[in-house]
C-alpha cells in the first residue's frame, strides 16, 4: 500500500489554519470579557452603611446617591449625583457653605420628605421642639435596573409619642444622560387621626445646589408645565415643575413630576429664587390668599398616598422632554406600599 505525501504548502496551510483558529478564539473571548467588563462597570448596586446608618447607591464604582436614616432627627438623601458626576443639591449643612451658598435653613437638607404642621406639631423644621422622624425597619436591594430602598418610619412628638407612620420607597435608575429617583410614599395614621396643617412649610423637598438657584445669578431659572418662571412659579399648581442652572460651568437640572395617583395633583409648588424646590399637597392658605383652612384630616386606620419622580438631567430644561416624561410617568402605576 503506498503512503500518500503530504505537500509542504499542506502543512503550511494547516498550521496557519490552526493558528488563526486560536487566534479568533483568543478575540473572541477578550471581547465577550471586555463586554463583561463593561456591563459590570455600569450596573447599578447598592451597599449598607454604619457610620452613618442606610445605603450607598453605586453605578459601577461611581456613588450615585446616600441615604441616611436619620440626619438631625430626619432621613434623607445626600448626596444627590447627576449624569455628569455633579453633585446636584447644596452640601451645606454637610459642609462647610460653598460658593453660591448661604448658612440658612439647616432643615433644608439635601432632599427630604416632612411637614410643618402635622397635629399641630412642626416637622419641617429641627430646632429644639419639633418633631422627629424614626426609622423603624428598612431594607435595600436591586431590582431589575434599580436599586431599591424601602424603610418605614414613625413621626414621634416631641415627647416621644407616636402621631403618625410612613413607609417610603425610592427606586434609583441611570440612564446615561439623565438619572431618575422614583420617590413613594404612604402616609398612614395607626393610632389616631392626623391633620395636615395648611402651611407652606411642606412637605418634599430638594434644595438644589448653590450656583444653581435663582439668586445665584448664573442663569438660574424655575419653569414650571404653563410655562410660568421663578416667583410666578411659586404656588402654583403643576404636574411638574424644573429648576435648572449651571454647576462647575455646565447647564444641568432637576424636574419633579407628579403622579395623577397622587393627593392633591397636580400638587402646589414651595418652590423659592434661593433654592427650595418643595411639592406640597396640603398647603393651601400662603399660596392663595384668604383666610387659613383647617388642613387635611386623614381619620385612623387611613392613609394617603404621594408619589413624585426626580429626573436628573444635563442642559437646560426642554420642554417636550418633560411633558413626554409627565405622560410616561402618569401611565405607569405606582408599586403597592404596605402599613408600616
């Protein structure tokens, strides 16, 4: 039997071949650890704290958002991180006041939920005297895209006594070129009936950073749905409302909507030239003039539902943009709170 010969360029072939085999697969599997990589470095997680007590949110290895279980008898969320690395609301009291702003207002902390009068008792403020909000359970996780966070909490008097509960939720999502913070809350009497007084102090609240905010003098500006600016602004009922400004030289801004499941939507606006950007539902009097109501009365074993979303975003306020992010916004149904 004869032994066929295998032609030199045969074994040329053959080892180029194989090389370029090995080759692809090296490439292809640099490529698929590259996208790993990649994906990995953009998910969004979320880490617990001690010091103080809540939760980091993270987009990969950039911090997006804190949350403090109690800040001066409060909880409340700082920093707040925009698409382009800003930190979007005042750092005073956490700091020392930056440019641009003042030492006013220590209650005004970065982004809150409260009010000033509820059963008579002053939970927007924090001097010696007011109420206090208490976590009283809290867990985190992610979800799909988001990162969750869901505490409940009791609003202690000052004496101790507990007036009201709440559960809140907050869903954390980046977008890339804007990021969103879906913020619910159920306010809920377990004990007795509560009574929202009608005030203007109320109830949630963002205090934008300083070179932001109207008075800056930066470029400043408050828009609101009827395309009503600054002081016209103020009180008045919109499903949403925006306050842009420049932060380290780059327009960027804030937009809270309404939900239409929402008490009291569209919602009135405590929203101010030096930086407070507040819904609130429950105000009535300093808005509009007249004489002073008697608030809300939510009878026990009830509750009333707020539900606002934050869009975090760079460049100046577009209007369409908004108003399409309203109308998205209002078709989705909010997610099912428990009673704390």
């Amino acid at each position: 039997m004869t032994q066929r010969k295998v032609r030199p360029f045969m074994k040329l072939t053959f080892r180029y071949f194989a090389m370029l085999t090995v080759c692809m697969l090296l490439s292809w599997c640099q490529e698929i650890q590259s996208q790993d990589a990649v994906a990995t470095s953009s998910k969004i997680r979320i880490e617990a704290t001690t010091e103080p007590e809540g939760w980091k949110v993270f987009r990969g290895d950039e911090m997006i958002a804190g949350y403090i279980a109690s800040q001066d008898g409060r909880p409340v969320i700082y920093p707040v991180v925009g698409p382009g690395g800003q930190r979007m609301t005042r750092d005073y009291p956490f700091t020392e006041k930056g440019q641009f702003e003042k030492a006013d207002h220590v209650h005004h902390k970065s982004m809150w939920m409260t009010h000033g009068e509820v059963n008579g008792i002053d939970f927007w403020s924090n001097e010696e005297g007011c109420g206090t909000i208490v976590q009283t359970a809290g867990e985190a996780s992610v979800d799909g895209d988001a990162a969750v966070i869901l505490t409940q909490n009791d609003w202690l008097s000052p004496d101790g006594e507990r007036v009201m509960s709440d559960t809140r939720r907050f869903a954390f999502y980046d977008e890339g070129g804007r990021r969103l913070i879906d913020c619910d809350f159920l306010l809920h009497a377990p004990d007795a009936s509560v009574n929202f007084g009608d005030t203007k102090e109320g109830s949630f609240g963002i205090r934008v950073a300083g070179s932001m905010k109207v008075e800056a003098d930066q470029g400043g500006i408050i828009i609101n749905a009827a395309d009503e600016t600054n002081l016209d602004a103020w009180g008045k009922k919109s499903p949403w409302v925006d306050y842009s400004g420049p932060i380290d030289g780059k327009t960027v801004g804030i937009t809270i909507h309404d939900h239409p499941s929402s008490f009291g939507y569209p919602t009135r606006w405590h929203v101010r030239t030096y930086g407070l950007f507040a819904a609130n539902p429950f105000g009535y009097y300093d808005f509009e003039g007249g004489e002073k109501t008697r608030g809300i009365n939510l009878p026990k074993g009830n509750s009333i539902r707020l539900n606002y979303r934050v869009v975090l975003h760079e460049g100046g306020l577009k209007a369409d943009v908004a108003k399409k992010d309203n109308e998205d916004f209002a078709s989705q149904p909010r997610p099912e709170l428990s009673t704390p």
